[in-house]
C-alpha cells in the first residue's frame, strides 16, 4: 500500500485500519493487536475522562479491547470508521459502569479541556482561580453528551465528523451541539457571577 501525501492522512489511516480489520477478522492477531496498539491510548483517555480514576479506566479499556476482538467479526464498516466503533463500546461500558454503581458522571477536567474552550482571549478564561473554578463546575454539570462532546473534540481532538459518528448524529447536529452547550456554559458562568459583579459577556469562536 502506497502511503499518499499527509493532506490524506485520514483517509491513509482509515484504509490502514481497513486493511488490519480484514486481517484480523481473517484470525490474524497479529492484526488486531496493530489494531490495539493504535488505538489503546486514546480509548484510555476516553475512559478516563469518564470515569475518573486510573484502576477503573485501565479494567474498562481492557474489556474494550476484549470485547473488540469477540465481535470483530461482526464489524461492518457501513461508514462507521473502526475507531467510531471502538468509542461507542467504550461508551456502551461505562454508561453500564456508571448505571451499575449508580455513580453520577464526573470529569477529571485539566487544562486540557479548559485551556481548549474558544473564548475570545487566552487570558479571559480564568482571570481569576475563582472564575476557573466557576467553568469547571459549570462543564461538571452539563449532561452526559454534552460532557462527551468536549473531551472527544478537547482530549481526543477529533473532527465533528469523527465526533458524529462515534455519538450517531450527523455533523451539523454535532456542531449545533457544540455551539449550545458553549452558550449554556457562558450563561452558566455568568449567571454565578452575576452576584458578585456585573457579567462580562465573552466572544465564543462558533
């Protein structure tokens, strides 16, 4: 296979992934462990992002990549990229995670996240440690899509394309997502600090 110029570089890693899942449904492991190698880290952080601590996130990776290779024969493409189908079962396990222990979801937010958020300027984030803290509270309590949104987009750095197939909506829906629950988290935010002084409006780049 001929590697094209890095402006294809999704469609080379797609046809990559093609080929290893042929091979792996084909009883290759060798195929499959390609597979894992490529994708084990960012399903880690997924995982992570979701459940908030390393023990529970290396088990649910595991059972990822376990129940990946039980039912790789059963994967179609069908335009659903490998990697898509990878989430999706990491989010099937740990909605079941959260359900089984009757856990509220709960996001290990960082400046990987914060630092992501297109406000108008940098420094305008989080003028103060109070403010900061403001927004992370504000994303905490956003729904469970809305916090899967960011760390695809803000932890994975995936497209709204990507994003959309991995949560089953097209990317228009995904991008009209995105653009409301930047809206909720500036009137979220102004709305707690409106007490205190006047709010500030923010430019959010849509």
């Amino acid at each position: 296979m001929t590697r094209p110029n890095t402006t294809d570089g999704h469609r080379y890693a797609a046809a990559v992934d093609t080929q290893l899942v042929e091979w792996a449904q084909a009883g290759d492991s060798t195929a499959f462990g390609e597979l894992y190698t490529r994708y084990v880290q960012k399903i880690y952080n997924y995982v992570y992002y979701r459940t908030g601590n390393h023990h529970d996130a290396e088990d649910l990776t595991s059972r990822v990549f376990f129940r990946a290779l039980g039912h790789i024969g059963h994967y179609d493409d069908r335009g659903v990229p490998f990697s898509a189908w990878l989430y999706r079962i990491a989010h099937n396990l740990v909605a079941n995670w959260h359900r089984d222990r009757g856990r509220k979801q709960i996001v290990p937010l960082d400046e990987t996240i914060v630092s992501g958020l297109p406000f108008h300027a940098p420094e305008a984030l989080a003028e103060s440690q109070e403010e900061e803290e403001l927004l992370l509270r504000s994303i905490r309590e956003l729904p469970p899509d809305r916090q899967q949104l960011l760390i695809l987009k803000f932890v994975e750095r995936l497209s709204n394309a990507e994003i959309g197939a991995i949560m089953n909506r097209t990317e228009g829906a995904i991008k009209s997502l995105y653009h409301r629950t930047l809206l909720s988290l500036r009137d979220a935010i102004e709305n707690q600090d409106g007490s205190a002084r006047q709010p500030r409006r923010r430019r959010f780049g849509l």
